[in-house]
C-alpha cells in the first residue's frame, strides 16, 4: 500500500495517494510539492506557506507553519 499526502489547503481537506502524485514518501519537499502543484493546477510558489510532516506509516502531512 502506497502512502497518502493530507492536504490541508485553501479551507478543504484531502487525501491524494503518493504514487498517483507520481512520488514517494522519502521524496524530498520540492519534490513532493512540486508533485502537488500540478495536480492542483496551482503555481509551485503558492505552496511556499507549507511545511510537510512526514509519519511512521508513510504518509505525508501538508499543512501550515505555525506561527509563534
């Protein structure tokens, strides 16, 4: 089983696996976003504001740098 990227992003919530974004879980952030860029069909810079948590399970987290 392939993992998921959770993607929190402009006020929806989604699961897209891994391999139908054409990357794995080890693969590094640019990687990973640039993966999610085209899928969205949204610029690559639009997903600056995002970090992404990777789990045990091999799934990976989208999500927003919390502020302090």
């Amino acid at each position: 089983m392939t993992g998921l990227l959770q993607v929190r992003y402009a006020y929806k919530g989604f699961d897209v696996p891994l391999d139908q974004l054409g990357v794995k879980d080890v693969a590094d952030e640019r990687r990973i976003k640039q993966a999610l860029a085209r899928y969205l069909t949204v610029p690559m810079d639009w997903l600056n504001p995002f970090v992404l948590q990777h789990d045990r399970e091999g799934n990976v987290m989208l999500r927003q740098v919390a502020l302090d």
